[in-house]
C-alpha cells in the first residue's frame, strides 16, 4: 500500500493525478510512483501535451492557440488555401514560431533524459544514486521529472532521487528555458500577427467556432504529442506496462 490514499480510493486519486497534470498544480494526494505503469503514463501524457486543457498557470491559453494556429496551417494545406486565423493571414514566419514554440518543451525532455544516461559519468551517478526502481521503471522517473520541470508543473516521480549536482543543474535549465522561451517565441507570433492588416473572410476561410475545426484541433493535439514522444513511452512505460 505504500504511496496509496485509502480515504480517496483509485477514482479519487486518478482524478486528482489527471487534473495536478494537466494544470500545473504539482500538488498530489497520492504518489504517482506507486501507480501502475500505464497509470503513471497518464499524468505524464497530460503534462507532455503541453497543460493545455484545462491549461497551465500562465501558460496553457498560449498554448492552446499555438496549436489552433498549427490546425488552422494543416486545414489549410488540406483544401488548398492560404491559412487565415482571426482574420489574420499565417505565412512561414508564423509557423516557424509556432513550431519553435512547441518543440521547445519536447526538445528540453528527450535531450535531458537522453543525456543522463549517455554521459558516463552522469548515468553512473543516476542509476547509483538517483534511481530507486532500475530498469524500464528508472526510465520512466528521469523522463517524468524533465517533463514536469519543462512544462512547470512540479509534481514527481518520487522514487527518484534528484538532490545532486546533475539533477539540480539540468532540472533547473528544463524549468528556467521550458518556461521563458515559448513566451518569447509566442510574443514574436502575437506581434508579427499585428502588424498584419486584417483579411476578410471569403468561402474558403477555414470557420474556427464549428464541431469540424474542435476536431481538428484535437487530433491535432493528440497526433504531435504522440508523434514526439511514443518512441520513449514505447521504451518505458508502455513496455513496463506489457
């Protein structure tokens, strides 16, 4: 039973688990360690779409519509159309930032996971010291806690133990450029958005408030998480899982 919540049972602590990731709460009422495999997968699934529903403190709105805009360009692409968003037209300098904006997050966990256990001397130091559970499980706690210190969140894995020089050095630079550097490339979308003249809608203008585009937006959300990071989910908790 360690790490379990008998007063709020396996439907109060999921519920819990999901809505502290997919914000950026990072507060728990049971330990996401003790989960099941694919029960811990879910918590760090929610942070690794980037806290955009309901959203992140300060972060999940821009978040939101970074992704509209990379919708919006797909739509566009489909029917043949230059993409217009709120009557805005998207060219390349728009989508380039909209894509430097979400591949921010993803670059900061793959690149720390993957470095501490590729640099010698940092993955003895890892798996000798930081690493409670070895193995596909040991896997699972360093990418959780890139994931939360990229996406703000600040809940852990808490088998892992991250009070060394490493961990508090890289864990900083997730948190620190996983936080500033979307903003920066969000604020040059909004300002090379303003400094457009207003288009008007026309019959080939993809309509943003119908079911299709909610849609759209969705698959949208689910297609770039899964894209990006299904190779390290296949490798730990997924095969942990199996």
């Amino acid at each position: 039973m360690e790490g379990k919540e008998q007063r709020f049972g396996v439907a109060g602590s999921a519920l819990y688990a999901v809505a502290t990731t997919m914000t950026s709460t990072g507060s728990v009422n049971s330990m996401h360690d003790s989960s099941t495999a694919l029960g811990g997968m879910v918590p760090m699934v929610g942070m690794m779409l980037g806290e955009i529903a309901p959203g992140g403190v300060g972060a999940g709105l821009y978040g939101m519509l970074v992704l509209a805009v990379i919708a919006v360009f797909m739509g566009g692409l489909m029917v043949g159309r230059t993409p217009e968003y709120l009557g805005k037209k998207l060219g390349p300098r728009e989508i380039k930032l909209a894509s430097l904006s979400i591949l921010v997050t993803p670059t900061l966990v793959l690149v720390g996971t993957a470095l501490s256990f590729a640099i010698p001397g940092v993955r003895a130091d890892v798996e000798d010291t930081s690493i409670l559970n070895p193995g596909l499980h040991g896997l699972s706690e360093v990418m959780y806690a890139f994931t939360s210190a990229a996406n703000n969140n600040g809940s852990a894995f808490a088998g892992l133990t991250s009070d060394t020089p490493w961990f508090n050095t890289a864990l900083g630079l997730a948190m620190l450029l996983g936080r500033f550097l979307p903003i920066l490339f969000v604020l040059a979308l909004a300002g090379s958005l303003s400094a457009q003249d207003g288009v008007p809608a026309t019959s080939g203008t993809l309509p943003t408030t119908r079911p299709l585009f909610a849609g759209l937006l969705g698959t949208v959300c689910v297609v770039v998480t899964a894209l990006t990071y299904f190779p390290v989910l296949a490798l730990g908790p997924l095969a942990e899982g199996l």
